[in-house]
C-alpha cells in the first residue's frame, strides 16, 4: 500500500493508464454529448425588468434621490413578496386561460384539481435585483418559449397588486413586455460535454489512484530489495507477440526460441551475472529457483537461467524437482518416463535419469513419474547423496522447485543447497505472500540469494527490443559480436 506520492509517481502512474484515462474521458464526453443532444428537452428563456419605486409623483431632485434610495431597500422585500404562492397562484390562473392544458402540463406540475402548482411556476422563475438600482429582473425558463414569456408578462400584471397589499408602500412597473424568443438556452451541448470529460477525467483518475493507493502487490524492486535488504538479481519485462499476451502460466519461452526479444536476452545474461556474484562467496554451486505461489513464472525462469549460464560455457544440470506439477520436460521436449522421482528411489541411477546435451554444456534431470510422497524425497538421505555426487560433476546445478507457500518442498532441501532465488511476479505476488516466504526461508535456516522480478511492465522494453532480431547496438553503428544466445537465436530464425 502506497502511503505518499512525489511529482514523479504521479505522472509516472497517470502515463502508466494514459490510454484507460484518455478512453474514459472521451467517453465521459461522449455521454454527456449523447445525453443533452438526444435526452434532455430543449429550454427557453425570456425576461423583463421591474422597476420599484417608494413614492409616486416626485419632482424635486432632491426627493428624488431620496426616492431611489428608499426603493432600494424595499427590493428584496418586493422580491420576496413576488415569490409568495398567492402571486403564483394568480400567474398560474392567467397561464390557464392562455395556454391548452396539454401545453401546460409539460411545462409544470399539475395537481389533482387540475391546477398548476405554484412550486412547478417558482422553479421556472430566476428574479434577482440588478446591483445599485432599485430594478428587479425576472427571467423565466419553459420547455416552450411562448409560455417562458407569458410567465414574465403575467406576473407584472398581477405584481402591482400584491406587492400594495402586502408592503402598502410604493410600487412596482415596467415600461416593457417580454418577448418571445426561439432559440434554446438549454441543454449547452458545448458546456455538458466538457463537464462529462472533465467527470470522466477525475473518475478515472481517482479510481487510478484508489487502487494503487491499496495494491499491495509486488512493483517496486527497490523496495523490494530494501525492505529484506536483499539482492535484487534481475527483473525480466514482460513480452508477448501481436497474436498472443505470452503468460508464464501457459507460454514457455526459451532464449533459444526465434521469437526470443532482445531485451528478455538482455535480462537473463544480467542475471547469469548477478547469480555468479551471489555464489561467489559459498562452496555449492547448487541453488534453488522458487515462487511464493503458482503462475509466477518460477518454471521458465529457471530453465532460461540453466540456459544463460549454460551459454557461457558452464556445464549445468537442471533438475525438476516439482514432482507434483513438473514442466522442464514440456518446456525442453523431453520424455519424462524416468527422472527425479525414480532416482532418488533407486529404481534407476542418476546418470540414467539424466538427459544429457539437452543444449549445449545443459542437462536435464526431468521429474519423473509422480510419487506418493514428494516431500520426503526431497528430504531424503539419499537426495542430499545424489546431490553431493553430483555437485562433483557439475560447474553448477539449479533446482525447479514447487512455490514455497503451497508446499514445503523447496524447504526440505535447505541443506544440500547454497540458497534460494524467489521468483517474484510484477502486480501479483503481494507483500504478504513475500513475507510468509521470508518467514519459512528464515525457519528452515534456507540462504535467500536474492529476488527475480518477472513480467514487470516497463515503457523502455519497447525501445530495447527493436534491436531483438538482426539489428544491434553499440558505438558508432559498429556490430558487435554475437554471443551464444544470440547467435543460436539467429540461427534459428533463418532456418
């Protein structure tokens, strides 16, 4: 959960959605567009002036001046007094005789004596006093424009009346009549648009920011590395072809593949040299490759690690050591009839279950058939045996195990391993999965080597990949050598 944000994260998290904010806010605009065009009735509008005076016939200067400022103040008293329901009532009646009762009741509300109510005529009034005069402007608003005016018109023939029986002091009159006008002040189209795109606009960008405010899944590989001050091995960008999303779930992509992008090669021959950094300092090179759950890609990461490390004249062995879900031997083509399971039960011998020159300086030891019992294998004697045998043999052994959350499997092989790479997938691996690992790695006394972060989404793999196929980079145009990796990865494209 993100508890603050810098310039930077904002924009960073906005540019992230821009396409999901400017969709939005295009279809915010869109239905308030849709909505006041096709939807909202058209409205008009007309007006008039009343002009309040405290006393009539004045023809000094002086009581003149005096005349108007007295009228001022008796304005807002007038104005109320021209909200009052009986001036509604009397307006009302004269609309009744003005207009056919259907014309009328699509302009106000009507009740059950058939009347007009003067709620319905109020709501269509807007009467306001113009600043440092003693004039009050009524502007009335209809669905029909000749009854906007007969509104105005109406109530300055029964105003005069009301307003000497109700204030006995001055009066009220116009010098003009409201006219009709026949262009719609109402629905502003042009106005409700830009209103519904900005809504649109700061609902997405709310809902963006609510949902990242509490997603505690796995995007930061900084604080990642800063929180178990552990090191960050590598992260590998998330890829995929026009036709098809690729998911580590259901796509295995191995460095060698035609289709491998560039940057994903990248990213490997960085964790090859990361890893070599990491084992510098223990005896065994054997380590385990895991996840905190399935579907974070642990399975393919470990068998393009074997390949990288393979590719740099290594000889390695990868062993498939999730018994219960193996996949090495779908990702390599292998046959799986014998392997892990078989070997360490003594149905078969080690070097009988290893498949040898899968690539290049790369073995492979498949799972085998699935046995009754995965975790006891695992912990055996005779796994910590073969292991140690084969440590002899090998420049470095990396081990497919099953996501540590869901089994202890990864766990029981604490003492004939140097340590564990925990795969961490980018947006789906939590905070909280990460630490139920920690705690089992610590309990188990298991070395955490680092984390891998995988599928991370990143705009600069874009901008790295056009080099993937046949194009390079380096000073001045120059081609540089292609190392293993690249050179099978052409190979195989021209075939």
């Amino acid at each position: 959960m993100n508890q603050s944000y810098s310039i930077k994260d904002i924009i960073r998290l906005l540019l992230s959605h821009i396409w999901l904010i400017i969709v939005i806010t295009v279809l915010g605009a869109g239905a308030a567009f849709g909505i006041s065009k096709f939807l909202l009735p058209l409205q008009y509008s007309s007006h008039i002036t009343m002009y309040v005076q405290s006393y009539t016939g004045i023809t000094e200067n002086a009581n003149s001046a005096n005349n108007i400022s007295n009228s001022k103040q008796l304005v807002n008293t007038y104005m109320e007094v021209l909200k009052d329901d009986a001036v509604m009532n009397a307006v009302a009646e004269k609309l009744s005789k003005q207009f056919e009762e259907n014309v009328l009741s699509q302009n106000f509300t009507i009740n059950d004596s058939g009347k007009i109510t003067p709620a319905s005529i109020r709501s269509c009034l807007a009467i306001s006093s113009v600043t440092d005069t003693s004039a009050v402007k009524v502007n009335a608003t209809a669905k029909n424009a000749e009854v906007a005016a007969a509104i105005c018109n109406d109530l300055t023939q029964v105003a005069p009346q009301y307003v000497e029986e109700a204030v006995g002091v001055g009066s009220i009159n116009t010098i003009d009549t409201a006219k009709v006008y026949n262009t719609p002040v109402a629905p502003n189209i042009m106005k409700n648009t830009m209103i519904g795109a900005v809504a649109g606009f700061m609902l997405i960008v709310l809902i963006i920011f609510l949902i990242d405010f509490f997603d505690n899944t796995i995007k930061d590989t900084d604080a990642l590395g800063k929180k178990y001050n552990k090191a960050i091995i590598g992260d590998i960008q998330a890829f995929g072809d026009s036709k098809k999303k690729r998911d580590a779930d259901d796509v295995h992509l191995k460095l060698t593949d035609k289709d491998a992008p560039f940057y994903i090669i990248e990213s490997y021959k960085s964790i090859r040299t990361n890893l070599s950094f990491a084992l510098s300092t223990v005896e065994k090179k054997t380590f385990v490759v895991s996840s905190a759950n399935p579907g974070e890609g642990k399975s393919t990461t470990s068998a393009n690690i074997a390949i990288a490390i393979a590719q740099s004249g290594s000889h390695v062995l990868l062993i498939d050591a999730d018994m219960r879900k193996s996949v090495q031997h779908k990702i390599f083509e292998l046959v799986n009839k014998k392997g892990l399971s078989t070997a360490v039960s003594k149905m078969h011998t080690p070097d009988e279950c290893i498949q040898k020159n899968v690539m290049e300086n790369l073995d492979v030891m498949t799972a085998g058939p699935i046995p009754p019992n995965p975790s006891e294998l695992l912990a055996s004697e005779m796994m910590e045996q073969m292991l140690n045998e084969l440590s002899e043999k090998y420049d470095a052994i990396l081990i497919d195990t099953p996501p540590v959350n869901v089994v202890t499997d990864a766990m029981e092989l604490a003492k004939s391993v140097s340590g564990i790479v925990l795969v961490v997938r980018y947006g789906r691996t939590t905070d909280e999965d990460v630490d139920n690992v920690f705690k089992r790695v610590e309990l188990a006394n298991m070395n955490l080597l680092g984390f891998i972060l995988n599928g991370v989404k990143s705009k600069h793999a874009g901008y790295y990949s056009k080099y993937g196929k046949g194009k390079y980079y380096g000073y001045y145009g120059a081609k540089p050598e292609l190392d293993t990796v690249e050179a099978k990865a052409e190979t195989q494209g021209k075939d």
